[in-house]
C-alpha cells in the first residue's frame, strides 16, 4: 500500500481529498504547517497568515481524528518569515507587487514541509494538496501541470514554479472534480463541515501591518505632470488601482506606476494602463505541441490569447492579441497550451 502524506488545513477541500485518497486505497498521514506564531497584526483573524492558521491546525486535527489517519504540525514559521514574509516585504517596496501564494507554495508548502515530515522519521510515497490541478505526464518524458476540471477553481496559476522532480512525487486528488461535488461529498460524509467557506487570501488585513513602514507623505501626479493630491507611503498603491487613490478627476484614473526613489504615485487614463506586450524573467517554457498560445497575468483572469512568445536566456517578451489592463511588475504570468501549463515567470515590465 502505497503510503501519502496531505497537506490539512481543516478545510473542505484537504478534508475531500483524504477521503479521496484513502478510497483510491491509499495510507494516508495528514501534516499541518503553522507558519503564524501569534504576532500580533491587527487584522490577522482571516488568511493563511494570521489567527486563522492557528485554528487551521485544530480543525486538521479534528478531521484526521474523525477518518482515523495519523496528524503531525511541523513548525514552518521562521522559515516562512524568512522566504515568503522577506519576499513579501521586499516586493512591495521596491513598488512591484508580490504574489505570496506561489513563493508559499514554491519553497515551504511543497518542499519544506515534507521535508520536515521527513526528517521527523515519516516515510511516504506521495505528497498530496487540496489544489484544483492534475499532473500529466507525456512522452516526451516531462510532467505538466493541467488545468482542473473545475475550470473556476483551477490552481494550476499558483503552482507553476512547481519543479519535475515535485510533480512527479505529488498527488491532487480533487484535479478531476468541482467544487460541487466537493461539498457533496463533504455533505454525505463530513457533516457540518461542507458549508465551512473557501480558504481565505495570504493575509485578511492592511498590508502595512506587515510592511510596517512608517507613513511617508508623497504626490499623486498625472503622466503630464499635474500633481493631483498626495499619499502617505506608495507602497500602499498597486498598477491597475483605481478605488482610494482619493483624487478627483473628470475621468476615471488608474495607478500606471510606482517610483519608489521618489515615493511618487503615477496615474492616467484607463487606455494608458492597456498594453499588449510584457516582459517577464526567471521564465521556462516547455511547449507540448504546436498549439496556439495562451496566458493568464493574474489567478482570477480567463485565459487570453498569445500572438507571439520569444525567449533569450530566461527572460521573454510576450505580445497578446488584444490589450490587457494593469500588466502588473512582480506579478506572475502563467503560459497554458491546451490546457497544459507550459511556462511562465515574473513580470518586470508591460512595454
């Protein structure tokens, strides 16, 4: 039999794919990360990082109990502070935007934590999530991450840093399911658990609460140079914004940039934040096929077609077949070819 061990947050989804697997025929340890030790954030009731992580580890606990799998919490605290805290921090000011979940995902959540299961004597197989993704393998040997049945829940976005040596030795076992069948399954055999909600983002809060930098008065100033209002810190603006920027204008206007040397905060019309072309680096590509190309520049967006992809080294220039808004530097575009997640990398530029 071969043995898994599961990420648990207590959740429906982590909850489902132990029932999952221990149905495929699997033996089946159910492991919990605490990476918030109790600092104190004001807001940190909701998200991954914040109160709601210290609860995670009971409602885990909870439901191993109740399935009769075997639970251990491996403290990943400092090394999150460390990685994805660090990252977090730096990002932002440095005026990009950070995504948190992917660094998570890349360095604690598939790689340190079952290596803390290890070191603690755990022997397994497999490591399993409740992520909305498949692993394929094709023949030209390679494993490739696909999209989720469950198109509208698809995680695939937040995954694709995800090495061939991980995917090969991990399972998803709601890749082939919706989320209503999910709670489904829940319903018949977890009880009240099924309308618990989805799991909340990186942080329920002020980012500023884990910036903690002191306000820093600032312009607001249109790409013409008319000052518009002022700021107390750019790190708290993103590219694409167009709610509290706490000016008025006889049209809409968006953030377009950030200069943090001299904590401006630039802002135009919505036609000036659409762009057709990005730039990204520390980027892969492993096409499948000869498919067209599509993309997403963020989790929650369709997929949007791609004209045209180039690489030098690891670092690519991507044009889109119509303009898309708020290209975002720091974010993360994510390459899909029928379905099959076949490159991506970090945005640094959007012209």
């Amino acid at each position: 039999m071969k043995k898994v061990i599961l990420a648990m947050s207590g959740g429906v989804d982590s909850s489902v794919a132990a029932l999952t697997l221990l149905d495929a025929g699997y033996d089946v340890i159910g492991v919990n990360m605490t990476i918030y030790k109790g600092e104190s954030l004001p807001a940190a009731k909701k998200g991954c990082y914040g109160r709601e992580n210290l609860q995670d580890k009971l409602a885990a606990a909870e439901i191993c109990k109740k399935l009769g799998i075997p639970f251990f919490n491996f403290d990943c605290s400092e090394e999150y502070k460390k990685t994805v805290i660090k990252y977090f921090k730096e990002e932002y000011l440095n005026g990009k935007t950070p995504n948190p979940c992917v660094c998570c995902n890349s360095f604690i959540k598939f790689d340190l934590l079952p290596r803390k299961a290890r070191e603690a004597g755990l022997m397994f197989d497999f490591f399993a999530t409740g992520h909305y993704a498949r692993i394929v393998l094709k023949k030209n040997g390679r494993y490739y991450l696909k999209q989720a049945k469950d198109i509208e829940k698809d995680q695939t976005y937040f995954l694709f840093r995800l090495s061939q040596n991980v995917l090969a030795k991990t399972i998803f076992p709601l890749g082939d399911k919706t989320k209503k069948e999910v709670r489904e399954i829940a319903k018949k055999y977890l009880g009240e658990i099924y309308e618990k909600p989805d799991s909340q983002d990186f942080y329920g809060g002020n980012y500023n609460d884990i910036l903690e930098m002191p306000p820093k008065k600032g312009k607001i100033i249109h790409t013409n140079g008319e000052i518009l209002g002022n700021h107390n810190g750019f790190w708290n603006y993103t590219v694409g914004q167009r709610k509290g920027l706490g000016i008025s204008y006889h049209v809409p206007l968006y953030v377009k940039s950030l200069d943090p040397e001299n904590n401006l905060v630039i802002v135009d019309e919505e036609n000036a934040v659409m762009n057709t072309e990005c730039q990204a680096k520390d980027f892969f590509f492993f096409p499948y096929d000869d498919k067209p190309l599509q993309a997403k520049i963020r989790s929650s967006q369709t997929l949007k077609n791609v004209t045209s992809l180039t690489v030098k080294n690891d670092t690519s220039l991507i044009f889109f077949e119509k303009p898309l808004k708020a290209i975002t530097p720091g974010q993360n575009i994510v390459i899909y070819q029928n379905k099959l997640l076949v490159g991506g990398g970090t945005i640094i530029s959007n012209s």
